[in-house]
C-alpha cells in the first residue's frame, strides 16, 4: 500500500489535524494510504523509542543538535526552532 510519508507537507498536517479533517483537506487521499501512514509513523515510533531508551534527555538533545548542525551557539535550542520554521516556512 502506498503512503505519503515523503510528503512533508501532508506528514506536517498528519500530526496537526485529525484523520477526519485530514482526509477533507485531501480529497484525494485515500484512507487506505492515511491507515497505511499511520502504521510507517507507528512502527518508526516504536523503533525509535527501542533505539533511544537508555540515553538522557542531554544526549537526546546532542543527537537532534547535530542533525540540524548546530553547535558553538549562545542559545541552541532558539537556533534549532528558527531552522526548523525555515524548513516549514514559518519563518515569511
């Protein structure tokens, strides 16, 4: 079954608005490829809360600072929200 994870447009909507209303903004999203989604978001979930149990919330943090390469900075976590409103386009 197909799914629309590569989608981040529609994977931003996914988490922000209900199955219901989701399915109204795109019409031509069949439930079948939101179900579809909703068990690749569901196994990804569980995989990576297996993979980041034992690590403290500051090695967390470490991990998704140097994703988004951020180091060397006053305030990382302000740095890290303004580069992901710029990947969401929040930031116009």
């Amino acid at each position: 079954m197909i799914d629309f994870t590569t989608d981040w447009e529609k994977m931003r909507d996914y988490f922000q608005i209900s199955k219901e209303e989701f399915l109204a903004s795109y019409s031509y999203v069949t439930e079948a490829e939101y179900d579809a989604t909703k068990k690749v978001v569901e196994k990804k979930d569980a995989l990576d809360k297996d993979s980041y149990k034992d690590l403290s919330d500051g090695e967390i943090l470490d991990i998704v600072f140097s994703k988004f390469n951020i180091s060397d900075v006053d305030n990382p976590t302000k740095e890290l929200f303004k580069k992901i409103d710029k990947l969401l386009g929040a930031d116009k």
